[in-house]
C-alpha cells in the first residue's frame, strides 16, 4: 500500500507572506452566438413547422418539395434536411404550394 498525502493549503498560507499572495482575476463567460449552421437548422426547422398543414384540405399530410442542390456523405448518399425547400407538397389531396420563411419569434 502506497502513502496517502493531503494536501493542507493552511499550511501553505503561512508559510507565505502576503506580499507573494496574487490575486487572479477571472475571465468572464462569453455568450457564444449561434453558427450559421445552427441558424440554418432552426430557420429549416421554423419553416417546416409553418408548413405543416395543408392550407387546401387542412391535413398534416405535408411532405417538402426539394431541390438536388443537397450534400452527399462519403458513400454517395444524399443527407438528408441539406437540400433547398422550394415548397410543400400535400401528399392527400396532391396541392402544392411555394415555402415562405416563418416570422421571426
């Protein structure tokens, strides 16, 4: 079995004087603003949820109508939620209509 210190700072304050004492100061957090990947996300988000209803026959049967400008992972594979949403498509009734960006809340 190995020896177990502790380590007693009172001890250390006596030993000091206190023209060595030094006071640090303290950086203030940061608030971080948001990326502009992350205020992709939310506005992508915000319009989806503003579209969620088809405005012709009132049904939450509401699928985005994108463009092929989306981004491909390593494998060829589209990700998905990178393409442009140009519209909604109702996939009940078939009405489709353009995407227009939330109001800012």
């Amino acid at each position: 079995m190995g020896t177990l210190r502790l380590f007693s700072p009172d001890a250390l304050v006596d030993q000091a004087d206190d023209s060595e004492v030094a006071i640090l100061p303290l950086r203030r957090p940061t608030v971080r603003s948001r990326s502009t990947d992350q205020l992709r996300i939310l506005n992508r988000a915000r319009m989806r949820f503003a579209n969620r209803i088809c405005p012709c026959c009132c049904r939450a049967a509401v699928a985005p109508v994108e463009l092929k400008d989306c981004e491909y992972d390593r494998c060829g594979r589209e990700i998905p939620g990178t393409g442009t949403v140009v519209g909604f498509s109702c996939e009940r009734c078939g009405h489709e209509w353009p995407a227009h960006r939330p109001e800012a809340v």
